[in-house]
C-alpha cells in the first residue's frame, strides 16, 4: 500500500490518513478502496498503478474519475477489468469554460465489457456528452443507483425495466421526451428524478412504481398526469412544479404517505377541492390556486397575467405570457404573444471574464453576466428583463446601459435605471427580441445622431459648450457618430504631473460606424483649459492632442490642423475620429504626460482585506477593496471578523487579475476551480465584490502550537486594452508582488474531560458528529465532504431535514458563492445536530437519498476507520467493554 501510494506521488500525510476521509488533494488506497476524484490527471495516474500494481487494483471497489479527463478514453478499456468494482464515478463537470461554467465530460459511451461487472451496485456519468445511454447499464445485474443527470438523453432504451434491482435513478436535465412503458417494470426503485427534461406525457406504467417514495417529474412540459400516479401508495413527496399543467388528478389527495405536493409554477385553471386543503401542497404561481389571499394573486387577476417565483434553472414561457421573478432579483415580462409555442428557458449567473468580457474605455462594471437559453431565440414581441445591479456612479458624466452579447460581439441596448422604494437598489431596464448573454455596466454618456449628406450638428449633454459641425456634402451616405466626453479635474491633473501650471480641457471621443474619412472637414468646437481665455491664452502653451482610439498613443497636432479661438473656446477641423484632448502647459514631452494622465484615470486605488472569523479564525475572509469603500466595508463586518489593518493602497485595472497565496506554513485546497499552483485566483473590478471566504490548514505536526503566517497578493493577468507602457510596467519580478498581510492560526485548544484530563486531535473549533463506539465525524471530515457536493447541496439540505425556507435563505446570502452556499448548508445542519448520537447516520441516509451515493460510501468508509481505531485505543489501554468509552475515545481527524 505505501509503493502504491508513493508511485501516485503522495506525501506521508496522505499515506497516515487512511483513517481520515480520502483528501481531494491526493489518492489513497484505504483497504480495499481506491479514490481518484476530480484530477486534471487522474487517469494518468490510475493508468501509472494499473501498471505498476494490477495485482492490488483490479481488487479495487470504489473509483471515482474525471470524464474531463484527456486519457478517460484508454481508461476506460481498463475498467471491465475491476471484476470486484462496486462503485463507479465516471464524472464531468470538474473543468469550466470561458463563460466560467461547468464543462461536460467527453464520455459518449462505455465500452460493451462494463457489463461483466456483475458487482456494479453504483453508477454515476453525470456531466456527460451522452446522448444515448451504454446498452451495457442494462446487463449490469446488481446495479442498484444509477445517475445519468446532465447529459444529452433524448430517450431511455425500450428494455430499460430489465434493470430489475434498480432503486434510485436520476436522468435530471436532459433532454427526454418520453420514456419507455417498460419504466413501470422497475419493482424496486424507490426514487426517480426526471427534473429539467422536455418531457410532454408520461406512460400509465408509472403508476405500477409501487414503492416510489420521491417521484421529482419538476422543469417539464407535462400538461396532464396519468390517474395511474394515484396507485403510488409509497408516495412522499411529489414534485411537479415548473410544467404546463392545467389540472391534476383529485385521486392525488388520497395517497396515504403524501407529505409534500409541489404544483407551483404551472398553468392550473381548476384545482380540485381536496388538492387544495392539502396542509402540503404548494400552489404559488398559477393563475388560480393560491391557498390564500396575496397581493401578487391580486396583481394576476388584475393584469390577468402569470406570475412565476423562479429558484431553479429553469422556467417555461406559454403563448399566453408570463412575469418571472428569479431567486437573484432578475425580473422578465413576456408579454402574450410572445412566444407562439411552449418554450423552455434556461437561465444561470456567471462571472465576468476578462478575457471574454471586453470593457471599453473608463467603463465600470455593475453586475455579474446573465446568461439566457436557448441563444438566439427569436420572440414576437420584445421581452422586458430588470438586471440588480451596483449603484452606478451620480456623476452627470456616466449612465448606466445593459450590454448584450451575440457570440461574436458587445452591444449596448437603450436602458433606463430605476430604484426600488423600499430598499434603495438600483435596476437597469432594457427590451430585447433576442436571448444571449446579458451584463450592467457603468459608461460615459454617449450622445450620437446620424449624419445625412446635407450635414446636421451634434453637442454633448455632459457639457454643452463641445459641439460638433457636419457640413453640407461631408458624406455620401448617412452615418451613424457617437461622442463621449470624460471632464478632467484639475487637481487630478496636477497630482500626476506634479505642475500647477498645468491644465487641460475635457477629453472628447468621436467615433462612427464607417472605415472612412469624411468628404469634407468637420469643425469641432472644445472649451478652453480652466482658467485660460482667449484674452490670456499664450499659443506656444497650447498643444492640441489627438490619440488613436485604443489609446496607446498621443500626437501633438498643434501645427496640423488651423486653431482659431474665441473668448472660450478654441475651434478646429479634423476629417477623421479618434480622441482629442487640449492640453495648457510648458511641459517638452506633452504626448508622454497625456498618456501618463490618461492611465492614471483608468486605474482605481485599491486596498488588500485579509479577515479571520472570530469563532473560526481557520476560516479566512480576502478581499480588494477600491478606496473609499474600505471604512465601510470593516464597519459592516467587524461584528463577525478580526484581523490586520488593511494594505497599502495598491493601484490595479478594472478587470486586472490578481492572486491571494498563504505562506509559512499555511495552506489552501488546491482542487478548488479558482486555485492556480497553489494561488487563489481572483478578478478585480471595482463595483463588484473581490471577496472569497475559504478555509485555510496548518502542519500536521503542529503539535497544539500557534500558527504565525501570512497572505501575499501578487499580480496576474492584465486586460489587453490598457497601453502598451502600463502593461509592460507590470511584468518584472518586483511589481508582481503587491501587498503582505499577516494570518495567526490560534494555539489548538484540547478538550479536557474531568476525569481523564485532554483527549486529542480536536481542531479548532472542536466540531465531533456521532459518538466513539459509531465512529465520529470531525470538521476535517465535514470539509472533505462539502467539496464534493457540488450543485446537489440543496436536494442534500431538503434531506437533511432543513426547510426550504432555510435553503433558499443561503442560497440567498451566498448567491454569487457555491462553495460558501455548501458550507453554510452542511455546517449549519452539523451544529444543529451536534448532539444527536445518530446524526452521522441521518447525514449517510440524506447522502443516499440525493443520489450521492459515492459520498454515502466515503462517510460509511470514515465511519468504520474510526471505529476500528477505537477498538484498538480499547484493547490498548486495557478497559473492559463496559468501562466508559467516551472518556477512552480518540477522535479521528
């Protein structure tokens, strides 16, 4: 076992662990257990030990792998070779794109041979690009979990009810449209989710399901239900919300185990009585069938419109309309029409990208990017959506505009900003025919007009006084020209270049949709330098500077062009658009100063935040803050957190990225998505939150001392419209780093028992599920399994018996973090239930009952290692079975 575990080039914390829940970080053979999970390499390294120990791995149960993975092909002729495997996870989704979401696996197949795996009781292909399922599933004789959740199916296979030992089976968001009469042969399945498909009927034969406890048919286009439902005797929860029904069977309020009926978000017209005195039915956002009285059950019959209250990914837009509201805050009005079938839309939240996300000139960005499916849908009348975003900037200077991407290209669409009355927000509204991908951002106003062969004048709404000439014949065809205006302050001015005497007029951009120039010139109007007049004006201080539309140059073009000047203003004609700018001063190298000034304004000063909380200083709070906002930002969290003074100020590009990496002695997870060798990896952009919590771990050795560390933040990637100059500023060694702030892991405190004084191996704070004789579970154990949750979090919360208020609260307070939203769930629930002996086997049976079989085995596997390691503590001291056992207990870390 330690040659097996060193050729998979594991340190010794790994190979003395098997007694703690295998780390994501690396691979460990527990007994007879091999776990590889979510590698960027792990076939290669399975590959490596199938080499060098097939003896010890072709005994192997459990194996988990990532179908992201370049070698899964070669993989996976090797699996039908594990004749004792028990447990297969063949995964996606370990990987994102460019759009930051979650890639699927490249798993098409499975090779014919899987089916001799006559032990296979677990099967996962999650994540997937199978469009098909294996014809080899259905050979598996044990098979008794099988999740085949988003993947490409269109239909299940005819013989599919010959997987007779089958009791849970999950095919959510797919793409099935029917399934086979042969699902009703399915005796045993006691779970079947078929979320999210495009499903439009169902066969009779699901009624013959008879020991189905949760049936989830949920995201659907179900208009009916079969009667046949109502022989479910077995029947808990029902989930049926999200679909086109227009009623439901009465025979449903007869099913004697029924706890939960959730209709919401359909098209119910008629509810029969009896569904409607259920105490558990669910019936929000239908025409009729509120259980009581609202203002929004008002506001549908008044507008005689639908509302939907939206918390998945999903919703259906009918013919006759609807108004969606999302868990987020984003709102849609489809008004009737607007769709002229049934169509299902598919919505997530995504982070902006730099690298794909491309930030114009002195823009600001004010929220995360909302991504619509089906791209490209076209609808017959213009769909209304409201955005939440930062408060935009009050200077008369800037406006707010949402942007919208079309696969190649940004284009901003006409917005209007309203505020909410009771809580103060900001929402930007737009109209739109299309779906793609959609963003908030903060602009410089843009005034535009279309210019015709007989010419026309344009002036800027920011300052009246610059105005722009088309003369008569100045083109052939009619052109559309914007212009932006960006004043300059004079002591921003001045603090860069260090000279009172030096002013400058606003910077005015033109620009238009046409490659050529204009026929004739074009006579623009800019006011002078504050303070300068034409009565004062020395012309050898004067410089006319006209930059290219990047930025990345500035031209002195005094004597290019005739200046003439009146009392205010000087006036001059260009046959060309790009950025001017005047500039009053004695300075030699004016280009180099303008440039210098124009960098300047498209920075922000930022301050580094690194916060402990106070009752779990391992849980770490980083973050980047502009400048003004950081008093503000320590006063709102200094109730729950602790830590240094924050950083020197720091200045940084909107969309610049930047790494966080903890040092002597202190580190992270490296298999979270944002770890880059070892470097958390962030994106600054200054009205959005830069923040991530995380827990960060000490030596195993640390033997109960103080841990004194620190947190560096080095620069990373620069977005590629800034200057030439700034970006080349940036890339030697000494700029790379920009600020330290100091991290104290306290002293581990032991827990002392009266009699018998400390018991060992608690971390700070001590968190232990379950008790000695059962094996317990530690905070070590609980992280290990919240990085494995992934986006079932909420099904395992629902089953770990937390409300949906509960969820939907964390979903809420942690909407732009998964990770967070997991940890929250699965800590909240495990200091609630600290003290119940049985817990660690209410959180195995939650596991199970999510389809998370894999995570079930992990705890059972723990679970049992620390059983063992109590007996031996047992048998070594000498006590009899009867003696206390608590006091006697080891806890497993």
């Amino acid at each position: 076992m330690q040659k097996m575990a060193e050729l998979l080039g594991l340190g010794d914390e790994c190979r003395e662990g098997a007694s703690g829940a295998p780390a994501l970080a690396g691979s460990c053979l527990a007994d007879n257990r091999l776990n590889l999970d979510v590698y960027p390499d792990g076939c290669r390294r399975f590959l490596q030990l199938f080499e060098g120990q097939r003896g010890e791995v072709v005994q192997v149960e459990f194996l988990r792998l990532s179908s992201n993975d370049r070698l899964l092909g070669t993989t996976l002729g090797i699996l039908p070779h594990l004749k004792h495997l028990k447990s297969l996870v063949l995964k996606g989704g370990h990987a994102r794109d460019e759009f930051g979401s979650c890639q699927h696996g490249s798993l098409t197949n499975l090779p014919s041979d899987i089916g001799n795996l006559r032990y296979l009781t677990h099967l996962d292909l999650s994540f997937n690009s199978l469009s098909t399922l294996p014809s080899c599933i259905l050979y598996l004789p044990s098979l008794r979990v099988l999740l085949v959740s988003h993947n490409s199916l269109v239909t299940l296979p005819e013989d599919f009810g010959s997987l007779s030992k089958l009791t849970f089976f999950s095919a959510m968001k797919n793409q099935l449209k029917d399934l086979p009469q042969s699902i009703g042969e399915l005796a045993v399945l006691q779970e079947l989710d078929l979320s999210e498909n495009a499903l439009e009927f169902l066969p009779e034969e699901v009624g013959n399901l008879h020991n189905c406890t949760e049936l989830d048919l949920s995201g659907n286009r179900l208009s009916s239900i079969p009667d046949s439902i109502a022989n479910l005797k077995s029947l808990r929860w029902l989930r049926l919300h999200s679909n086109l029904l227009v009623t439901v069977p009465a025979s449903l309020a007869s099913l004697p185990n029924l706890s939960r009926l959730d209709l919401q978000n359909n098209c119910l017209r008629a509810v029969p009585p009896e569904i409607q005195t259920l105490p558990f039915v669910h019936l929000r956002g239908n025409p009729l069938g509120e259980t009581e009285p609202s203002p929004q059950a008002e506001l549908k019959l008044l507008h005689g419109v639908t509302h939907l209250y939206v918390s998945s990914g999903s919703f259906t837009v009918t013919s006759e309309g609807c108004e969606v509201v999302l868990a987020c805050g984003i709102r849609f009005y489809f008004p009737p029409g607007a769709a002229s079938d049934p169509l299902r839309i598919y919505f997530r939240t995504l982070a902006p990208d730099p690298q794909w996300v491309k930030l114009r000139h002195h823009d600001v960005l004010l929220s995360r990017v909302l991504e619509l499916q089906p791209h490209g849908v076209e609808f017959q009348q213009e769909v209304q959506i409201w955005m939440p975003c930062a408060s935009p900037q009050t200077l008369h200077q800037r406006e707010v505009v949402v942007r919208t991407f079309s696969g190649q290209s940004w284009s901003d669409l006409k917005t209007r900003v309203e505020q909410k009355r009771k809580s103060k927000k900001h929402v930007a509204h737009c109209s739109v025919l299309h779906f793609s991908w959609f963003l908030v951002v903060s602009r410089l106003v843009q005034n535009e007009c279309k210019v015709p062969t007989k010419g026309t004048l344009l002036f800027s709404s920011v300052d009246p006084n610059i105005k722009v000439t088309f003369p008569a014949g100045v083109t052939e065809e009619t052109r559309n020209v914007k212009l932006q205006v960006l004043p300059v302050s004079a002591e921003e001015i001045e603090e860069v270049t260090a000279d009172a005497g030096c002013k400058a007029s606003p910077l005015l951009c033109l620009s238009q949709d046409s490659l050529l120039d204009f026929l004739r010139p074009v006579k623009i109007q800019l006011p002078l330098p504050p303070g300068v007049t034409g009565l004062n004006l020395d012309r050898s201080r004067l410089h006319l500077l006209h930059g290219d539309l990047e930025g990345q140059a500035w031209d002195d073009i005094t004597n290019q062009v005739v200046l003439e000047f009146t009392h205010l203003y000087a006036v001059f004609e260009v046959t060309h658009f790009s950025w001017y700018w005047l500039w009053y001063t004695t300075k030699t190298y004016i280009g180099g100063i303008a440039k210098k000034v124009y960098e300047r304004l498209r920075m922000y000063q930022v301050n580094f935040i690194a916060l402990q909380r106070k009752k779990d200083p391992e849980q770490v709070l980083l973050q980047c803050v502009p400048k003004h906002k950081v008093d503000p930002v320590l006063k709102k969290l200094q109730d729950r957190y602790r830590g240094p003074e924050p950083s020197d100020m720091v200045e940084m590009f909107e969309g610049e990225q930047f790494f966080a990496a903890f040092e002597r002695g202190i580190s992270i997870d490296m298999d979270r998505p944002d770890c880059v060798d070892g470097r958390l990896s962030f994106i600054f952009y200054s009205h959005l939150k830069n923040m991530k919590e995380i827990y960060v771990t000490s030596p195993v050795d640390r033997k109960g001392q103080a841990v004194k560390g620190q947190v560096s933040f080095y620069r990373g990637a620069i977005p590629e419209s800034i200057p030439e100059d700034a970006s080349r500023r940036r890339k030697g060694a000494d700029s790379l780093w920009l600020a330290t702030l100091p991290i104290k892991l306290p002293q581990l405190k032991p827990r002392w028992d009266k009699n018998s004084g400390p018991l060992n191996g608690f971390s700070f704070p001590p968190l232990n599920l379950g008790n000695a004789e059962t094996g317990y579970l530690t905070q070590a154990n609980l992280l290990s399994i919240a990085r494995r949750v992934g986006t079932d979090w909420q099904t395992i919360g629902l089953n770990l018996g937390l409300t949906y208020q509960q969820i939907e609260r964390i979903g809420y307070n942690n909407r732009e973090d998964l990770d967070k939203q997991i940890l929250d769930m699965l800590f909240s629930w495990a200091q609630q239930n600290k003290e119940d002996p049985d817990c660690v086997n209410k959180l195995i049976t939650a596991m199970k009952a999510s389809g998370r079989q894999d995570i079930a085995d992990e705890v059972e596997t723990t679970i049992e290692l620390g059983r063992q390691k109590y007996r031996e503590s047992i048998r070594r001291v000498g006590l009899e079975q009867e003696s206390s056992t608590e006091d006697s207990a080891i806890a497993m870390t």
